[in-house]
C-alpha cells in the first residue's frame, strides 16, 4: 500500500510535537519554523502553525451508536498494533477522548476496533482495526 500525505493545522508547533511524538509515537521527519513532518505508522502527515487557529464549532455524524467527528483523520492499523496503542492511551489520563477504544459493527460486515481522539489543536483522530482485512470496504 502506498503511503498518504496530509497536512492540517495547529495551534502550537510544540504542542504538537510532543502530542504526535510523545504520546502517539511517531516519527519525526523534516521540519521547519511553521510546519513539521510526521510519520503516523508509515503515513506522511504535517502539522502546519496556524496562527489565532480555534477548535470551533464541532461536527459530527452518528455510525453506530456514535457521534462521529467530521473532519477526522487516521490510519486502519493491524489489530496487534491497533490492541497496543489502544491500551498505551488509556493507560493515560491526558487523552481528550471522542470515542474510546470499543468494537463497532460487532457480528456484522465491516466489524472493526475502532476508537477517535483530539489532539491538542482539536483536529480529531481515528485509529481503527479489523481482524480480517478483507472487510475493509465491505457492504454486506
């Protein structure tokens, strides 16, 4: 699979520096005074200052029983390493949780591990897993 790039905005380069490598694990890469490169498990993401940026009016949808954040972003892990950072993040108690690791879809096409998170700038996270690939994209 080839990696995606996507760039976002932040209120605070430092905050999100310790945000994305402290606490998510990532990879640095490049960097400059107004943005940083990340390595989010193999992904090219980049954080962008964004001056007087606020969190501002929040959207969601409901999937499942949730209400989901839209705009979000994130990676579809495997589900060792989506099991790991799961409990690495509740382990915490500084995590602006949207939704908490839990399992949506149980028992039906598409079943996957899902959980969402604010990083400091409140740009909205999902990390998900499926124990069987194949229903990534499934309908039925």
């Amino acid at each position: 699979m080839k990696p995606f790039h996507l760039a976002f905005p932040v209120r605070d380069l430092e905050e999100a520096r310790t945000f994305y490598l402290d606490i998510l694990g990532c990879g640095l890469g490049r960097e400059d005074t107004t943005w940083i490169d990340f390595d989010l498990f193999g992904h090219q993401v980049v954080a962008h200052y964004k001056a007087g940026m606020d969190k501002g009016v929040a959207v969601h949808n409901p999937v499942d029983g949730d209400d989901v954040p839209v705009p979000h972003f994130g990676v579809v892990l495997s589900m060792d390493e989506w099991e790991v950072l799961a409990a690495k993040l509740e382990a915490r108690d500084d995590i602006n949780w949207v939704i908490r690791p839990r399992v949506r879809f149980k028992g039906k096409p598409g079943e996957q591990a899902t959980f969402f998170l604010l990083d400091p700038s409140g740009n909205a996270l999902e990390f998900k897993a499926f124990r069987d690939i194949g229903q990534l994209f499934a309908t039925a």
